[in-house]
C-alpha cells in the first residue's frame, strides 16, 4: 500500500468493511493484524518525511524560503504567525481548532490552505469572516448570536438562506403568538367585567388573568426574530469629476536596487471599479503611496485628473490621529456641533463613550468604522481602500460593499478578500515581480484565466509587440 495518507485511509475502509463480512478465525486475525499495520503508518504520517512536509507547508503559506533558517526573532509579525500556522498544522492534530487563520495570507496562500482544509483528516474548526473560505470548507456552520448557539448544515450560502428561512418562521410563529395573546388578553377583560356584575365568573376571570401574565412572560423572555439587524449607515457620495481620474505614464519603483515594479503605463477612468491584487510584498501599498504623492516615483510620472479629491482608507489605520476621539475628527472635517457629530456617528455603531475616548483606544473593527466614516465625510470621488474588510464583521462588510456598489465615484482596492474582489470590482489590476497586468474582470477572471492579463509594463510591452512583428514578417515569406 502507498504511504500517502488517502491511500492508507482507502485500504483502513477496505479492511474495515472486510471485518464487517462473515469471515474465518484465521483470516480475522490476519485483517486485524494488516488493519493496526496500516494505522500505525497512518499515525506515524503515513511514512512522509518530516522536513517534506514542514517545506510543503511553508511553501503552500507563501513564506518566502530565503527565510525559512532565519530566526523567528528577524521576521515581521505576519511571517511569526505564518511560521506558527505551520508549526500547528505539521502536527496534524485530531481536532484543528483555528482563529481568522487567513489573515496576513495572500490570495495564492488563501487558496492553498483552503484546498488543506477540505482534504484534512481530522476535525476542523474555524473562525474566520473569509466567505469564500467558509463557503468551500464548512459542512456546518455554528453560529454565536444574542448568547444563543444555533448550526446550520452546510456552507456558508447555504446558512445565508437556511437562516432567513428560520427567522421568516419565527416571525411568523410570533405574530400568530402575538395574535392569540390578544384573544386571550380580550377573554380575561370580558370576564372580569362579567365578574363584577356576577361572582360565579370571579374564579374564571382570576384564572386567566393568570394565564394572561404567564403568557405574557413567556413572550417577554423570547427574543423577538430580527431580519434586518442593525449595521453601519454607509452612503457614499461625491462631486463629479473629470473622465480621467488617474494617467501613470512611465512610472517605475525601485529601493536599493530592488524592482518594485517595472516602468508602465496605466490610466484609470471615471466610474470604474478596480481591484488590485498580488502577493505580499509585491508593491500594491508602494504604489497607492505615489498616487498620494507621499513617495516619488524612480521614474515617470502620476497625475490625477480634473476636480479628482482623493480619499484613503488605510489597512492600519494610520491615516487617522489616534490622539483625537471620532467626535473631533468628524468635526474637523465638516462643521457640526458634538451632538450633530455623534448623531452621525451613531449610524456607524458608535455610542457616546466611544464617541469620546482617544481613536487609539478603540478597537481594530472600531477603527475601520471610524475610516469610513470620515472616508463618507471627505467627499472623495476617488477611493483608494487598503483591506476595507479587515477587522469587519461580515454584515458590516456586506453593507460597505452595497454603499460601494452605488457610490458613484471611481474605486481602487487592494483587498485579499476574494468575495469582496468578486462583488465590486469589474477590472483587476495584478502585481507580481516587478510586473503589472490588467484584466477585465473580477478576481476570479484573473485567477482562472491568468492568460487574459496583458502586461502594462512598457519595455515588455515593446518585447512583445515586437517579436508579434517578426513573427508575422516570417509568415508572410513564407
């Protein structure tokens, strides 16, 4: 038997199902004896070399290998905690209990550790606001809401739909619930009038108006269904501004000799949405800091259109003055009093203390809100978002892409959430090794048809138009 480990789970259900048939004493004992061999190999990791699995591991995490003998000490917090999703995953334990494991992973890593999850052996648990990861790993969802537990079988699409479904019954059950408390509460008002104009209906009345209170307490300590809870008030709106919103002409990067990127040319539109995507580490933050002029350019040259104001949210949040409450920042935005701001501020989540207290002291998720918030405030008709989706709950997440969908400015958002990527962006724009492509279409074009991209980078560019020349000039002659 080969020893990898779905070979040796085949032949364990092969001899399973040949203890489960009638068989001699001789042969149980020889099928028992090969069934404890082949989960002895199993248990031991089916034979595979430790070092093997340890560099698959780190590969599949897109941990680069130039860094894989360093010490753990000379890595940057998102490579520690690559290096401990691997050390937790090489142990391969019955039970894989994992905590927003997809954060500081890039697409590419995301989609590997996916495809580890759906094949692994034991039991996996997961914690994450990953849609597409749920959506492709979970056969059952636990869901924690207002101190009830409640599971759903299958995926994360099939939880969205089971769920409205239950609560359409709940809300239906408790208004038909409402409807017989109304009967009843009808019942004992008439033999209570009844009663006073004859005493033989006093004990009835006395007795539903006890039912009535006992009903009543029963529907006041049952949670009322909500269908469409509470999330944040986003509605983008913006000036119009010129057709070209942003013209890169011959822009390159370099830092102590390390290409960045290669020189390109690149103009973005008005109204277009565009996700921009690439490993970590490939440049996307390096060149949303030249269009903000916050660095230079090694050469060419970045120009946003006509009336084009610029709005950045920033993935750690570093655009906002962590010193300030959210009450002062919007104040010095737009001029309102404090209760004007924090009425404003409310329709993000946000209550009075937390309107208050220095924007360092809030949350990560508290943050991101604060960000839109004053992104909405700024009037920017062209956004660049840096992970929007960080630190979000997914029903957060969902009402920023409705409001981005309706926003009718013009969109660049580096982001590794594929569904995000998915649902708003109609053109990719892809990093990777010094090199920008274009395509048409969402994240999942630019995965399952890598081949559509065309190059922006201009030396390239020039390659290949030139040796398409040549190439037709041969066939011509011939």
């Amino acid at each position: 038997v080969s020893s990898d480990p779905e070979a040796l789970d085949r032949e364990l259900a092969r001899l399973e199902s040949r203890l489960s048939e009638p068989i001699d004493d001789d042969e149980m004992v020889a099928v028992l004896e090969a069934y404890n061999r082949t989960l002895t190999r199993l248990d031991e990791g089916g034979g595979r070399d430790p070092g093997a699995v340890i560099a698959e591991l780190l590969s599949g995490l897109r941990l680069p290998e130039r860094l894989w003998r360093l010490p753990v000490g000379n890595l940057s917090g998102g490579e520690k905690k690559l290096v401990a999703i691997a050390r937790f995953l090489c142990q391969e334990p019955d039970v894989l209990l994992l905590d927003e494991p997809d954060n500081h992973l890039d697409l590419e890593a995301k989609v590997w550790l996916e495809h580890y999850l759906a094949t692994y052996r034991g039991v996996v648990g997961l914690i994450t606001h990953d849609r597409y990861l749920i959506d492709r790993v979970a056969n059952e969802i636990v869901e924690l809401e207002d101190g009830a537990v409640q599971t759903y079988p299958g995926n994360y699409s099939a939880f969205r739909r089971l769920k409205q479904e239950r609560l359409e019954r709940q809300l239906q059950l408790r208004e038909l619930e409402e409807r017989e408390y109304r009967k009843l509460k009808y019942s004992a008002e008439q033999l209570t009038q009844w009663a006073r104009q004859n005493p033989k209906f006093a004990t009835r009345a006395e007795n539903q108006r006890r039912k009535l209170a006992a009903e009543r307490e029963r529907l006041d300590q049952t949670p009322v269904p909500v269908l469409n809870r509470r999330t944040i008030d986003v509605e983008f709106a913006a000036e119009r501004g010129g057709t070209m919103v942003l013209h890169a002409d011959n822009v390159s990067k370099t830092y102590d000799g390390h290409v960045v990127f290669e020189p390109f040319d690149l103009e973005i539109r008005h109204g277009e949405r565009i996700g921009l995507i690439g490993p970590n580490g490939a440049g996307k933050t390096t060149l949303f800091r030249l269009i903000q002029q916050m660095e230079l350019p090694s050469s060419g040259s970045l120009r946003t259109g006509t009336a084009i104001e610029v709005g950045y949210f920033a993935q750690e949040h570093e655009s906002i003055d962590k010193s300030r409450s959210p009450i002062d920042l919007v104040r010095r935005i737009k001029p309102l009093n404090e209760q004007q701001a924090l009425g404003f501020l409310i329709g993000f989540l946000f209550d009075r203390d937390d309107a208050l207290r220095p924007a360092g002291e809030l949350s990560g998720g508290e943050q991101s809100r604060l960000q839109i918030a004053l992104l909405i405030l700024s009037g920017a008709n062209f956004l660049l978002l840096d992970e929007p989706s960080n630190n979000l709950d997914i029903d957060s997440v969902e009402a920023l892409e409705e409001a981005l969908l309706k926003f009718g400015g013009t969109i660049l958002a580096i982001s590794h959430d594929r569904y995000f990527l998915d649902r708003i962006c109609t053109r990719t724009l892809a990093l990777d090794n010094g090199v920008v492509r274009d395509y048409q279409g969402s994240f999942t074009t630019a995965q399952d048809r890598p081949d559509l991209g065309v190059p922006l980078t201009r030396d390239r560019f020039a390659r290949v138009t030139a040796l398409t020349r040549v190439k037709g000039a041969k066939g011509r002659k011939s």
